[in-house]
C-alpha cells in the first residue's frame, strides 16, 4: 500500500488519481485512448457548475458561521471542504443538504433555487460522522430503508442494494446487524445507504473520523474509486488535510466563515496564497523579510532572520522595502555538514536542535544564528546505521530559487 504520511505523497497521489480520471473521461467523450488530457471543468468557461453558492451567509444570532460565501461545484468533483473545528464548514454542508437554510443568499443545484426545498425532497443524500445505522436491521434492510420508504418495487430494491453491496464490498456481511461489524465496515454500509439512492450529490460530514490511520488510508482509496465509478458529485467535510490532499479535485480551504482559496491539491501546496494556508496545509518554514532587488523574473528578500538574502522563484513585481515573508517546505531544503560555495544566497546556517526519525524520513529542528527554528526533512535511501548528521552539529541548508513562494500577508 502506498505511503500517504506526508503532504508530498499525497499530493502525487492526488495528482494520479486526477489523471487517471482524465485520462477515462477524455477517452469516453473522445473515442481516444492515447491523448492525455485534463480534466478541469472549473476552468472551462462553457462548463456550467453543478452547484452554485451564491453570496450565501448563514447567522446563529449574532454568530456568523458563514460569511458571504460564493462557490462553484462542478459535476463528478470530489471536492473538499477542509479548515478548523468551527470554521464553518459542516454548516456549509448542512445548508447543501437543506437542514439549515442560509441567512442570505442562493444555493443553486443544476440550476434550479434549493431554497425552501426540503432535505427529502432534494436530490442529495448526506451520508453522517455518526454513520447512524438502525440497530435493529441488518445489512441490507438499512441500506434498503431509503427504498423502500420511497416505495420502489421489491424487485428493484433487490437489485439496487445487491450492486451497492457489491460495490462496497460487503457481500459476506450482508445479514449481520451493525453491532456485529467493525467500524470500517459499518462506514461502508453508511456509504452504500447513501448510493443506493442514486444521488445527484453526496454530502459526507467527517467520514472516517472514527476509523484508524492505516484503514482510513484504505478506505479513502476505496472512496476516490467509488466516486470515478459511479460518476456522483462528492462533497467533504474534513480537517484532515492528508484526507483532503488524497481524495480530492479541489480543496476550499475554510476560515471564520470565509473561504480563503480554493485549487486543487498540488496548487494549495505548492501555491499558497497566504500564511494561513500555507501552515494549514502540511509542514513549511516561513522567514520574514524585505523586498531589496528584482533580478529577471525574480525577487531577491533581504531576511534578518534568515541571515541571508532569499532568491526567489518567478514572482510578481513588488516594490522595494516590502514586507513579505518566504514559504519553503522541508522536504525542499537540502541539508549538509560542508557549506555551499556561495553562503550569502540561499543558504542557512545553525545547529542541529532535534532530530525526528520517521522511518522513511528525518525530520531535522535547526536553530539559525538568528534564533529561528526551520525544519528540513531528508528521505532514508538506506538503512541507518550511523547519523551522518547528529545532534548539535553545525549545518547548512540550502534550496533552489522555484521552491520559494513569496506571501504577501
């Protein structure tokens, strides 16, 4: 099984499932099979969205849970709503399902107004954090239970349940009743209860909060193939940044009430737009500095903390003596005993605080002169005997001018 411990695996991972979707949606509406394409409604102006959220804001007396929020939600998207516990993302979601109506605004669903339309009576099914099985029925009387209150013939809900249950993978446990299955799989039957009906959209609230690390990696697997199979719009609540970075098109990353941006996986990392998002997603180092010079396409920081002046990759233009601060993510900053030929760019200097040993990666705290802590992890290609680099050692680190992203705020 992949490894997907770290934002820069799950960002490749990401990235294949994202081709390996585009690559079957560009074979089926071309007849080809040997053009790679891809596949990016959101940026095609002709596609028209799925779901459209409007200037929706929703108040709790005077609490603002959402806060004037517009989005586009295209169909066959895996999109995820990520940020803290109290963001406002689950009542985001809960306005989708229509359990709560927005204080202003206008949810749009294929166009058609959802407001005053009520849950059931929306094409949208949520699947819950709590799973919410009935005790009392097995298997496949609680998958069916939508079915049959929807008064679908006997012959049809056999049909249906039986190809979810296949689908979900549950066939051997399909006469046992909730308490007799473990948690992954009453997620699975929570899953299947919420297919069975064939939404146009799921909504999922925390999914697999409940489940383990290693079976939540599993099964995240296991829903990105049941979304390309089934072809439904999926909608995630989460805070688990490596469970939003793995299963999905597109991330809005969600903060007191707002959306603060809104790409795909590998952008959000690589492309942060603001500090926040850039700590929000996976580990960085952030190092305050300066504009002093513009050399071609790049930016030249003078940063006091950094004891050195940063190059930066391909950035706007911006003005002399601005402030701004560097992102740089670990795994792009190499580390060493010996100094680069040139220390005056791109290059830190200090010693060796902690050592964290992952397995697969070390993870190095290195104190700059300055007093600033910046991490850079270094993969294990083979077998640690002895540390080339141990514990108050006087180190360099360095990186290339692309893996610094210039934030303004």
């Amino acid at each position: 099984m992949s490894d997907a411990g770290s934002p820069g695996s799950a960002v490749k991972t990401s990235a294949k499932t994202s081709a390996k979707t585009s690559a079957k949606t560009a074979a089926k509406s071309t007849g080809a099979t040997h053009t790679r394409q891809r596949w990016e409604p959101w940026n095609d102006p002709n596609q028209r969205p799925h779901v459209e959220i409007s200037r929706v804001t929703k108040r709790f007396g005077d609490f603002v849970a959402v806060d004037d929020i517009s989005l586009n939600i295209y169909q066959r998207e895996f999109f995820s709503l990520l940020g803290p516990s109290g963001c406002g993302k689950t009542t985001l979601l809960r306005m989708l399902a229509g359990f709560e109506m927005p204080s202003q605004g206008q949810i749009l669903l294929e166009g058609e107004d959802m407001s005053g339309v009520p849950p059931y009576q929306r094409p949208v099914n949520m699947m819950f954090q709590s799973y919410a099985l009935f005790p009392h029925m097995n298997v496949e009387k609680n998958i069916a239970f939508g079915l049959r209150q929807d008064g679908v013939p006997k012959p049809e809900i056999e049909r249906r349940v039986a190809e979810v249950i296949e689908m979900v993978q549950l066939n051997a446990f399909a006469r046992r009743k909730p308490h007799q299955l473990s948690g992954g799989q009453r997620q699975r039957v929570a899953l299947a209860r919420s297919l069975v009906k064939k939404p146009k959209m799921l909504l999922l609230d925390e999914p697999l909060g409940a489940l383990d690390k290693n079976l939540r990696t599993q099964t995240q697997f296991e829903l990105m193939n049941i979304q390309e199979e089934t072809g439904i719009t999926f909608v995630i609540v989460t805070h688990d940044q490596e469970e939003a970075m793995t299963v999905s098109s597109r991330i809005a990353v969600m903060d007191h009430g707002k959306i603060v941006q809104v790409s795909t996986p590998a952008e959000l990392y690589e492309y942060p737009n603001s500090r926040y998002v850039a700590e929000f997603i996976g580990e960085v180092n952030t190092l305050e500095g300066r504009v002093a010079a513009r050399e071609g396409d790049h930016l030249l920081v003078q940063s006091q903390e950094a004891g050195c002046t940063i190059k930066t990759g391909p950035s706007a233009d911006e003005p002399a003596g601005r402030q701004v601060w560097i992102a740089l993510r670990p795994e792009k900053v190499q580390i060493a005993l010996e100094p680069p030929p040139d220390t005056t760019t791109n290059c830190l200097s200090g010693e060796v605080w902690d050592i964290g040993y992952l397995g697969n990666l070390s993870i190095y705290h290195v104190k700059l002169d300055s007093g600033k802590m910046v991490t850079a992890t270094q993969a294990n290609r083979t077998r640690l005997i002895e540390r080339p680099i141990t514990w108050e050692d006087r180190v360099y680190l360095t990186w290339p001018p692309d893996a610094a992203v210039v934030l303004l705020s």
